[in-house]
C-alpha cells in the first residue's frame, strides 16, 4: 500500500518541503509539498535526485580497501581497525594528520554533532574544507562586524521593493548564504507590488532572466562597483538614520574618508558598469522604500572578495536598509547557533606558503597541496576526506591529484569512488539518504522565514549499513583505543540536536517540531539586530583596519594593467550541485551543460562556430572543450560550469554517468587568493581560447 512522507530535501540550502510517496521501499513519486511552510510547494529538479541517490546500483554499501589497485570489500570492523592502526602507527613517526570536509557535510547535522570526536581522536591541527573555496569572505565580515562568524543579515525579499543582486544567481542555486527557496516566484511577488529586481554579472544569468534589469561587470572587479554605489550612496545620505545611528560604533566616520579618494569615473571605466547605472542603483537604495543589495559566489571568490562583501554591508548601512524590514535582517530561528556556541575566530597561521589566513579553525584550501608536497616533518601524510570532493573542487585540481597520490593513509567518506576517493586506501560509505534523518542546522540561521523542520527516516536501514555519524563515531572509538586514550560514549544526534534546540531562546523541542511535517512556522524575520550583536561593546563595528587597509590596496591595483586576455568566469545549473550528483540520471539528462561559452564577437575573432573544440589554457594547465557561442556572456569573458570533469585519465570511477566533459578547476590558480581570507580566487582567471584544429596544425 502505497504511503506519502513529508520531508525536507537534504540536497541544497534551500531545504524545500517535498511529499515522498513510496510502497515498501520503492519510491513512486517526489513532489513539491504545498503546505511546507518556507518552500510553499517549490521543487527544484535536484529533489528527484534523492530517488537516483538513495537506488543507484552504482553506489557503496560496504567499506572497501584498496589492494594491489583493487577495491576488496571488507567488514566495518576491520576497517576500523585498521585505519586506527595505521593512523598510530604514522602519528608515532611524527607524521602529520589533516581532515576535508566536503559540501555535503554541511547538509547532515549527523556529521555537524560527531565530527569534534573524530577530529579530537585524530589529533587534527590541518582542517581544511569547501568553505575557503567559496564562502569564507562572509564569515570574516560577520565576524568582524557583528561579532560572530555566523551573524548573517539575509534580503528580506518578501518585503523588499528593491533588490540588486550581483554575482549571484539563486534563480539556479536557490540561495546561497541565504535559504530563499521559491525564488522565482518571490520575485514576481516583489514585481507584482512595483518592487524591482536589478542584477549585475558578467553572464545574463538564469536569475538576470527574470530581472527588471541586468548590466554586465568585468569579472574580479566588483570591488570598484561597490565603491562607486557607496560614494553615490553617501552623496545622498551622509548621516545614519536614527536607527543604525545607534547601533554602529564611532569607526562609521572613517568610511566616507576612505573612500574619498576613487573618481567615480575611474571606477565605472574599471568594472564595465556606466556612471548613470550606478548612480540609479544608489537613488533606488536610498529612497524610502526598503530594498538591499546581495552580493554572493562570483563576488566572493576574487583577490578582494573580503572587501567585497564588508563594501555590500556598508551599502546596507548608508543606505538605512540594514536592520530594516525589506531590507537585510538576521534571522531567529529554532535551532539559533549564534546563542549556543562560541563567536568563531579569525587568526593567523604559518604554512608551506607562510602566513596565511585560519578563519574558524580552517586553513586555506589553496594550501592544501602544498602541505602534502612539503619536504619537511610538517608534510601531512594521513587525510581524512570527509564528502568530499577537492580535486575537481580546489585550484589545480591536476596538482591536487599529485599530491593525494604521496598520502601514506587516506580516508574517504563517501557513498562513490569519485575523482576524489580513487586515492583513498580506504572508502566509508553511509546509508541511503532516506535511511537517515534530516535537520535543517546550518540553513535556518539563514532562511527567509523563520522556521523549524525535521524529517525522520522513511526507510529502515539495511543490515550491515551505517549512518554517516555511526561510522564517524565508531572510528573515533576505534582510533582513541589505538592510541590508548580515553574511549568517549557516542551521544546519538537525535539527543544533541534536541538539547541544542531547547538551550535556543525558543526553547523548542525536537518533538514539538517532529509533530509538524509541514515544518513549524516561526512568523518573518524581524529587525533586532541591536539584541543579537556580540561584538564587545555590543555595536556594530563598521570599519575594521583591515577593511580600511585593504581599500588602500585596491586603490593601487587600479593603476595597474589589466591582463590581456579572457576572463574565465564559472556558473552553475538548477540540475547540478557542485561536484556531486553527477551520478543522477535523471540531472545528467538534456544536452551537454559542460561547454565554454564565448561571445559571439570574441567566437568570430577566433575562428570558432557552435560545438568546435577549442582548447582553454591558462597558467596551470589547459583543457579542450566544445564551445558555445551566445551573447549571453559579455565580450571578453568566458564561462565554464564548476562541477565537471568526473573522468580523469582514464580512471573508471562509480561517478561517471556524464558526457566527457573537464574541470573548470584545472584551469584555476592556487597562487591566487584573499589575502583577508585566504579564500581562493575562482573568478576572473586569465586564459586563452584557441581553436583545436589550428592548434594541431601549429604543432
């Protein structure tokens, strides 16, 4: 007989309801749930992925260790033990352990709860994670200003009468550093009150499609657009409102001097984006009607994405839109991190490159590389790959792989082998998605409403497999035995979120949710910044040094020349989610995503029409790909999806239901980074386009 469940989607930050229908343990039907009270019945394609996740033939269901070459399958036992002996036996040599935590760990607060354990067993000093890939410029920025690393102001859109969105595309991703499921819909909501909808990115995006207006930038050089808006910006309102007046400290005064300095038409010459434009983005900021401008990937992963997003805060400053209702505000919601646990750090730390930045206990994936490479007794020679993916994910992912094949032990959690886990000495993989359960934990903190939902398992799980937090525990177990440590008793997820959720200030509990399915609204968010400040003296700190410093580097790169070459920008897809899910047949479906698109003006300047192969080569390495010409992408850039390139020289891996296609990230340059951050520059990578056939013939 044939039942529906309700349950959140676990694949993406937007967590939608869904209705599961499903008889024994065949899944009929995914659907969008009408009644879940945040994604009001949105589906996006990537929920039916959970059906091709949770039945793929193709996936682990036991631990396999790697012989002369081969996967043997092997029990957990053994495994465990093992991994744990090997691990002592390195350690005691001095060898130097490190742990990568993928994307999708960020989706299963199973992992979030046990990961400390296993990350105390091995004695981890070298974490390294998807984050310094694409989000941390946010977290020094909150960190920085709020006072802790996860104090995010989110556009209130379902109020909002403007938003300007640059270098963000949730109409594809559904929100990024910002839970806003039903995008598109909420912004014809917007639209239909006169609200207006203004994008600013160098591809006409899936989300610029849907916008009153789009104006292309030059990718890397937002940094001089946002000066531009915040000079307008204060052109026509030099004071704070009365408001913020009060909840932002005396450093506010330094902003306008800083800035002073920049010609407006110096930096509209910079970026591509003309004076006129920019001064309209600031009037329709600073009138009265509430509005906030978001900037997200393709601001963030440039050399000054931590200035970026610290210039985007202070133009919800100026503007009197920050704190503001339609404007950005900080979400309270049932599970609230920011009460229960610490402020987060930002520090300093030495590495094979010296000193670089350790933002929340995290080095820079840039790296990480390096740290395997060194020669010395700091070389890490034991990795703990935790759903994750940093070989098509990382800058040079060719040199990634290198460096993954002088491990003496690897670990991969993982459900695939992947371009990845193919070095591991040993694979984990969990259960099904539908064998375990699902809580919302690091997204609520950022959705658009406040709300509560958890989803218990559909199906029980088979025998002789693990959730991801039992094989975490148990390893832990396993190695503080190895080591002759103190064994810890393994607290069950289920108990920890329940304490973490009654120590909130709603003081919720998991059963009170649990009887929900349709989640548990908790109403709009609301402006009380001035009660969730945990900077010292309880303000908004507006402009720290650094910030102020790095203005004055950026002013010197102004009078610098630009490369003469393309720009290589990525771009991603409703029916991908960066490097995992390629295994889904139902998202591989369709024409061939993984192509570079070209201008038309560019094509014809280099002899190439639709579906040639051209051959891209920047500093690091070079890739041949079938070519797209569309004026979708501005003369002088090009693009590539991130998330590809899943066959590499030939390996045969569980993950390679795709068309050939390569990684936009064997192109892309670890020198490159945030110096406030450290996180990698993606964006903007100098490159030439050649086509293939005149390439073979000059050879």
């Amino acid at each position: 007989m044939p039942t529906v469940h309700a349950r959140t989607c676990h694949i993406c930050e937007a967590n939608c309801g869904v209705l599961i229908e499903v008889e024994g343990r065949e899944i009929l039907s995914i659907k969008g749930n009408p009644d879940h009270v945040l994604s009001r019945g949105h589906i996006c394609p990537k929920a039916t992925a959970i059906a091709d996740l949770q039945d793929d033939p193709d996936r682990l269901h036991k631990p396999v260790k790697k012989v002369d070459g081969k996967w043997q399958e092997i029990g957990w036992e053994q495994a465990f033990a093992e991994i744990a002996s090997k691990l002592t036996n390195i350690k005691g040599q001095g060898g130097k352990p490190a742990m990568y935590l993928g994307n999708p760990s960020a989706h299963d607060y199973g992992i979030t709860t046990q990961v400390g354990q296993l990350r105390r067993a091995i004695g981890l000093k070298n974490l390294y994670s998807a984050s310094t890939l694409d989000q941390i410029p946010h977290h020094v920025v909150q960190y920085h200003m709020y006072g802790h690393v996860s104090l995010c102001p989110v556009p209130d859109i379902d109020r909002s009468q403007y938003l300007v969105i640059v270098g963000g595309n949730p109409a594809a991703s559904n929100g990024s550093i910002w839970t806003v499921p039903d995008f598109k819909k909420r912004v014809k909501e917007m639209q239909a009150r006169d609200g207006k909808l203004m994008v600013i990115d160098p591809r006409r995006t899936e989300t610029a499609k849907l916008a009153d207006e789009h104006h292309f930038v030059k990718p890397g050089t937002d940094t001089a657009l946002f000066i531009a808006i915040l000079k307008a910006v204060l052109d026509r309102k030099p004071d704070l409102n009365e408001q913020l007046n009060m909840l932002v400290d005396d450093s506010w005064s330094n902003v306008a001097p800083a800035i002073s300095g920049f010609d407006m038409a110096s930096l509209s010459a910079h970026c591509g984006v003309s004076e006129d434009v920019i001064e309209d983005i600031a009037a329709n900021l600073s009138d009265n009607k509430p509005g906030a401008i978001y900037g997200r990937m393709g601001v963030s992963v440039t050399e000054f994405g931590t200035l970026n997003q610290w210039l985007i805060q202070a133009i919800n400053i100026a503007s009197g839109n920050l704190n503001r209702e339609g404007g950005t505000l900080v979400p309270e919601p049932a599970l609230d991190t920011i009460n229960i646990v610490g402020r987060g750090s930002v520090e300093k730390i030495d590495t094979a490159r010296g000193e670089m930045p350790n933002i929340m206990g995290e080095l820079p994936t840039i790296t990480f590389a390096e740290e395997m490479l060194r020669e010395d007794d700091e070389r890490i020679r034991a990795l703990f790959v935790m759903t994750g993916n940093p070989v098509l994910s990382a800058p040079d992912g060719a040199r990634m792989d290198r460096a993954l094949e002088t491990l003496d032990l690897m670990v991969s959690f993982d459900m695939y082998v992947t371009a990845t886990s193919c070095h591991a000495d040993y694979i984990l993989p969990p259960c099904g998605p539908l064998e375990k359960d699902h809580y919302p934990f690091f997204f609520g903190p950022l959705a658009v409403r406040n709300y509560a939902s958890y989803s218990p398992a559909i199906f029980d799980m088979p025998e002789g497999e693990k959730a991801d937090w039992e094989i975490i525990a148990e390893l832990a177990r396993a190695i503080f035995a190895a080591s002759g440590q103190d064994i810890p008793n393994i607290r069950e997820p289920r108990d920890v979120l329940d304490n973490m959720l009654q120590s909130s200030p709603r003081g919720m509990t998991l059963a009170e949710i649990e009887a929900e399915p349709n989640g548990v609204d908790l109403g709009p968010l609301m402006p009380h910044l001035e009660d969730r400040l945990l900077t010292d003296d309880k303000k908004i700190q507006a402009a720290h040094p650094d910030f102020l410093d790095e203005l004055k580097r950026f002013a010197v790169s102004l009078t610098e020349r630009q490369p003469d070459a393309l720009s290589l920008i990525g771009r991603r897809h409703v029916r991908q989610n960066n490097s995992w899910l390629a295994n889904s047949k139902r998202l591989q479906k369709g024409p061939n995503r993984c192509t570079l698109m070209i201008n038309p003006s560019d094509a014809a300047e280099r002899g190439l029409s639709d579906g040639d192969m051209a051959t891209v080569e920047s500093r690091v390495n070079s890739v041949d790909i079938i070519v797209e010409i569309t004026d979708d992408v501005m003369a002088g850039v090009v693009s590539m999806p991130h998330g590809f390139g899943h066959r590499r020289d030939g390996v045969e891996l569980s993950v390679a239901r795709e068309n050939p296609n390569v990684s936009i990230n064997d192109l892309t340059d670890p020198e490159l980074y945030d110096r406030l951050s450290g996180n990698a520059v993606l964006n903007a990578t100098p490159v030439t386009v050649v086509k293939v056939e005149e390439l073979v013939a000059a050879e």
